[in-house]
C-alpha cells in the first residue's frame, strides 16, 4: 500500500478534487491569514499558507504537497501584487511541499520525527531559496537578510500546528479510504 494518499493510490478525479482543495485552502489561508513584518525593507509576510502545504505534503505525499505548494502561493503571489515574485514562489515552494512530502513518505521511523525532518527541511529550502530570490530582486546581499525572521516564523509556526496532527489525519483518511 503507498504510504500517502496521493494521486497515485486515488482515481484521478479525486485526485484532482484533493490537489484543488489544497491549492485553494493554501491560497486563502496565505491571502487571509497574514501578517507584513515592518523590518527592513520588504521585510517579509508571514501567513498561515505552510499549513495547508505541509497538510498535502505530510498527508497526501510529494505531488499533492508541491502542487499545493507551488500553484497555491504561486497564484496569491500573482494576485496580490507580488507578481514579481510568483515564479520563484512557484519553485520555491513547490520544492518544500515535494521534499517534505518525499522525506515524510520515504523515511523510515517515528511519525511526528519524520514530519519534523520535512518541515526543517522545508524550512531551508523557503529560507535558502528567498533569500537569493532577493538578491536577485534587489541586487543587494544585504538587505535578504531582514527577510529570514518572518520565513522561520511562518514555516515554524506552520510545523507546530501540523507535525502533531498529520499521523492523525493519514490515519483517519486511510479509514475512510478503505471504506470507499
């Protein structure tokens, strides 16, 4: 049996209606559910956005994860006036749902520490991968740096709300899978 319920152990109709859900819970929870921090600069957005990715991720595996990821935050970047932003948001992000969903299907061991190694993880790629977005952006080594707070916050705070509950939903989803 696949250890996440992703595409590949669902018809692809609901497939598709799991991966729609997420991009469209991942934009609203980023457009709704924010805070823009006053430091240096652009100084960053923190959101709730990581929430419904990590769930995908964690829940439904790599492709749900990154597609959550990548088109979810992609379309609020496009929508909201960072339009700049949206195709490195889209390979940002849907990099950290893919790689948090690949740790959290491929390794072995204790649920809630594995979910733990994907969030770290995609927590370096989002702090990684922002910071030389905005180098390239700004043309400054300097000023990425004011950014990396609220990118640890967002992702930490994202990881504390979902590593505890993503063994419980696979579990409840896998019943109600089987029962279908």
């Amino acid at each position: 049996m696949n250890s996440a319920y992703s595409p590949i152990g669902t018809t692809k109709t609901r497939a598709i209606v799991i991966n729609a859900l997420f991009i469209a819970l991942t934009l609203v929870a980023t457009m709704f559910i924010n805070i823009r921090l006053p430091i240096m600069g652009n100084g960053g957005l923190i959101h709730l956005g990581n929430v419904p990715l990590f769930i995908a991720a964690l829940v439904y595996g790599k492709k749900s994860g990154a597609i959550a990821g990548a088109f979810g935050m992609g379309f609020f970047d496009l929508i909201s006036g960072w339009a700049l932003w949206a195709p490195f948001t889209f390979i940002i992000v849907g990099a950290m749902g893919f790689l948090a969903g690949l740790i959290s299907e491929k390794v072995p061991g204790k649920r809630v520490l594995v979910n733990t190694l994907a969030v770290a993880t995609a927590l370096i790629i989002k702090v990684v991968g922002y910071y030389f977005t905005e180098v390239i952006l700004y043309g400054n080594w300097i000023q990425p740096f004011g950014s990396i707070p609220g990118n640890i916050m967002q992702v930490v705070i994202a990881g504390i709300i979902v590593v505890p509950l993503a063994g419980r939903f696979k579990k409840r989803i896998g019943q109600t899978t089987n029962r279908n």
